[in-house]
C-alpha cells in the first residue's frame, strides 16, 4: 500500500520544479554547509536530544486526529487533520477549544487544505485552498472574515506572509506558460504581484518538501525543490540564505528529469531506491540546527546539523514508520507528532536519558488507544 500511494502521488503532482538561483542578491559570498553521509551512521535518534517535553492534545468527539497534517506553536495551538481537512485549535496544555470543518465550495469554505499559516499581530487565521485557488481568512474562533484569490491561477502548492502585508506564494503546475515559469510570486495586499526563481526545466514526476516555507525568527526562508540552495524571502526580493552540499550523494538530474519516468511511474519507484543519491528530503531549520529527513539507497535516514559548531551527525531508522518527521519548529524546538504506541515505547526505554525523559510515564499511563498523536518538543544537543 505504502507504494501504491506513492504512485499515487506522483502522479497527481505531475512536474519536479528546479529553480535558477539567479535573482536579486547583495553580492555576499553564499554559506555553505557540508553533509557527507560516510561510514556508519550514528548512534541512535533519541541519544542526539537534550531536552523534551509534550503536549498532548485533547481527545474528544469533536477533536478526534486521524493524521497530523500542519502544526502552529504560538500561545495556542493550531492542527490540521489531513483525513478529515478539519482545523483544531488547542490551548498551550493541549485543552481543546474549537473546531473548524468549513468544507465546501461557498463563501468562507475549502474544499481542502494545502497551506495554513497564523497572522499573529492581527490573531487571524489563513487557510490556503489551492483547489479553488483562494486563501481564507478567518478570526481566532473560525468565524469568517474574507477571502482572496492566489496570484497563481494552476495552484500554489503552499503558501506564507514575508510580513504583515506581503502574501508569498510557491507554485507548482504541470505544464509551465512561459509567463509563469517561477518557483515564488510574492503579492502585497492591493494585489501586485512579483515573480521570483524562474524554473530551469521541468519533468513528469516530482517530491515536495514537506514544509518548503518557514519562518526562522522573524525571516521566511524558501526550500525549493531539488536545489541545494535556500532562500530569505523578502517583500520585494529573495537572496541566498546558504548552501547545502551533499557532495556525492547529489540528485543525478539524468534520472530525475527522465521524460520516460511519468509514462511508468511504477518503474520509477522501483529504480529510485537503486540510486546513490537521497530523495524525500525534507529540511526544517530552527535557531540552533538544521533537521533533514530523507532516503538513501531505499533506508530512512536523519541528519542533525548544530549550526553553533557547524556539526553533523546522521542517524539511521530501523523501519520507515519510525523516521521522525517534524510538523514544524518552536524557537530551539522541533515538534514532533508521536503516535500512542510509539510514545509508549520511548517511555519504556530506560536507555534514553534526555531531560524531561521521567514525564512520559505519568502521561502514558494516562493514555488510551484512542488518544490523538502527542506532541513531542524536542531539543538537540
């Protein structure tokens, strides 16, 4: 099942987007960071933390989550349900509050969630629907406020606010106009808009980051797709944030921009793991480190880099259901979801001695089977 529905998947996002990194700088040399997957891995995932410690959200009838989809830490909480497109809201102790579950093709509702972000000076929320090609905007109890269309008229895939003011938005199509061949369009409020990255080629299949905007302090910084460069996002520019160099390990463009690929997505599937290079990756940057999680040779890998000492270390998971992903990242935390069975685990395993380690037995005794994913915040040495 795991690889009919990523078939599945890719051939429902019908393009891989590189983008030119050729655009508006200020002519400083790029940071560079090296991560070089020799030798063994090392040791085990839960050794790299120092600290942790847990929300766990409410479970009600009316805040039941099948799937963790997006996550926002501020002085509430905020998740999306990726099996039912509900929006939940939590207070900080993981009390439930309200549900929104406006779905639909009207006024005020979705038809599904592809980006949701928190403006925090006005406490509203955003919710983008790239199906309909609209972004809603709603008060801090889901009542409705307004909606505006997306300067990208084939669907963004996600979306972010460089500021107050300034919507940003990633697009992703199959067939590329030649008006619209750029990875960022950025619009401030009376709707002008500015085009950023233009593609360099596109192809028949792709894999998204998981979270391609993110905001580190108060920057919004942009992962594009298969570059190994990222991006600070401006209101009216996007320079080089820094460089990541894989080495060996790069994307071999041979392969991935093979126009045969789309006609038989099977075999693309079977040969990808074959590759020496990684794939499903996804990095999530906070104010210390810098998570990556991906593939390699068909196995689930993490690499955990200490910006302060500019230190790498990468760890290999035992199966693909115990590869942590994070949802999003709180100052020097990750956030993790945490299923049940897994949280259970962790707090059995008396070799895992990281601070705040002793709170997970009281909180797992008060779990049941049908308790929502925990949420664990964790930070790295």
């Amino acid at each position: 099942m795991r690889i009919i529905s990523n078939i599945l998947f890719l051939i429902f996002i019908l393009s891989l987007l590189s983008c030119n990194p050729k655009t508006k700088t200020t002519g400083k040399a790029v940071k560079t960071y090296s991560i070089a997957l020799n030798g063994s891995p090392s040791s085990d995932f839960y050794s790299q933390i120092d600290t942790a410690y847990f929300i766990v959200p409410e479970t009600n009838d009316s805040s039941i989550i099948g799937e963790i989809g997006q996550a926002i830490v501020s002085d509430k909480l905020i998740l999306t349900d990726r099996k039912t497109n509900k929006v939940l809201l939590f207070a900080p102790n993981g009390r439930h509050l309200s549900t929104c579950e406006a779905i639909g093709n009207g006024p005020g509702e979705y038809v599904r969630i592809d980006g949701l972000f928190l403006h925090r000076t006005e406490n509203k929320i955003l919710i983008l629907d790239a199906s309909r090609n609209k972004v809603l905007t709603y008060d801090s109890d889901f009542n409705f406020i307004e909606e505006r269309p997306t300067p990208v008229p084939f669907g963004a895939v996600s979306f972010s606010m460089a500021d107050d003011h300034t919507f940003v938005f990633e697009e992703s199509i199959g067939a590329v106009q030649s008006e619209l061949k750029y990875c960022l369009f950025i619009q401030d409020t009376k709707g002008e808009t500015q085009s950023f990255l233009p593609f360099e080629q596109t192809a028949s299949v792709h894999f998204s980051p998981r979270q391609s905007l993110y905001h580190v302090n108060d920057t919004l910084v942009f992962v594009p797709t298969y570059n190994d460069t990222l991006y600070n996002v401006f209101s009216d520019k996007v320079e080089p944030r820094f460089r990541i160099d894989f080495g060996e390990q790069w994307v071999d463009k041979d392969f991935v921009y093979d126009p045969n690929w789309g006609r038989d997505p099977m075999q693309f599937m079977q040969k990808l793991a074959d590759q020496k290079f990684i794939y499903f990756f996804n990095l999530l940057e906070n104010r210390t480190h810098i998570y990556m999680d991906f593939y390699y040779k068909g196995e689930p890998y993490a690499s955990i880099f200490d910006k302060r000492k500019e230190e790498s270390t990468w760890v290999k998971f035992d199966t693909p259901d115990a590869q942590m992903k994070p949802l999003t990242a709180y100052g020097d935390y990750y956030v993790f979801p945490v299923a049940r069975t897994e949280f259970a685990k962790i707090a059995d395993n008396n070799s895992y001695q990281f601070k705040g380690k002793d709170a997970m037995t009281d909180i797992d005794s008060r779990l049941n089977e049908e308790s929502n994913p925990i949420l664990m915040f964790i930070k790295f040495k």
